[in-house]
C-alpha cells in the first residue's frame, strides 16, 4: 500500500514549492529610468527578492522529487514489479512527472537568473536610454503551474507503483520452462 505519510509531506513540500513560486511571480524587479548628477540615464532596480524565491522554490521541488524517487528505487532499482495495468500507469506516470519535472526546473533557474540579472549600461543622451531588461511576466507562474502538474504525476506514479509492487506475482511468473517429468 502507498504511505499516506509520504503523500502527505510530498503534497506539502510541493504546495510550499507552488506557494513560492506565485509570491517570485508576484515579486519581480522592476526597472526605473534615473538620471544622475552628471545627466547620464541608468536603471534602478527594485529589490531582488524574486531571485530567492524562484532558488527557494527550485530546492523545495527537488527535495519532494528526490522524495519520491528514492522510496520508488527510481523505477529502476529493487524488485520487478509484476505485469499489470499498474505497472503499466507507473512507468508512463514515472516519464510524465520527469517531463513536467524539467520544465518547472527549467522555468524557476531561468527566471531567478534572469530576474537576477541588471543592467549596467548608462548613456549620456536622452534619446539612448538603456534598455533596462527585466523578466517577462509568467516564467515564474509557468513554472508553478508545471510544479503542480509534477506534484500530481509524482503521486500518482507512487500509488501506482505503490499497487504494482504489491500485487501476487502471476502464476506462471516462476515456472515458464517446459516439464519434462510425469510429476
């Protein structure tokens, strides 16, 4: 049987990764035109908390997935599970939570590096203003959503392998040879 324990600690670390998320989305830099004393436009930037909390949510996703795969053996490792519709949702839930895995991964780094990164460009004339670059909005809400996406194909591939490990081997699983004897 699946352990209600784990699924409730990976809901919730994957819930506190979604919740982080949301608050990067909301809290992103923004970029304001200044001129200085000597007329020479540059940005300025808001704060960078976003930056920590899309690196927050990244680790938070990580730790509910290396979870999940280390109580599964990664599909991979341990007993063989018997042939069966579960055994079956296991290993295409197991390649989909991957996927949807490296996407949120891939939105949460590429948004904290690029909510991260200021501009350090001035220019003297008006009609040159920098460009100050900041984040589109939604990487970081794209990312949530794929977080979510990952929470319910990470669970539901442990229940699932959860049923196939557990079910009776086939009865003819041991003995697929030939006899030879009248016994």
């Amino acid at each position: 049987m699946a352990s209600s324990l784990l699924l409730v600690v990976v809901f919730l670390l994957d819930l506190i990764a979604f919740g982080l998320s949301v608050a990067a989305e909301q809290r992103r830099n923004t970029a304001t035109f200044i001129q200085d004393a000597e007329g020479r436009m540059y940005c300025q930037y808001d704060s960078d908390i976003a930056t920590g909390l899309g690196v927050g949510s990244f680790f938070v996703l990580v730790a509910s997935q290396v979870i999940i795969m280390i109580v599964t053996r990664c599909l991979c490792c341990g007993k063989a599970m018997s042939p069966s519709g579960s055994r079956s949702w296991a290993i295409f839930l197991f390649i989909t939570s991957w996927v949807t895995f490296i996407i949120a991964v891939a939105c949460l780094v590429a948004g904290s590096v690029k909510n991260a990164y200021h501009t350090k460009y001035r220019s003297l004339l008006k009609e040159m203003a920098p460009s100050c670059e900041i984040l589109r909005k939604g990487v970081f809400g794209a990312g949530a959503a794929f977080i979510v996406l990952t929470g319910i194909f990470s669970e539901l591939y442990y229940v699932s392998f959860s049923k196939a490990s557990n079910n009776a081997p086939h009865p003819y699983a041991t003995n697929t040879g030939v006899r030879m004897t009248n016994l």
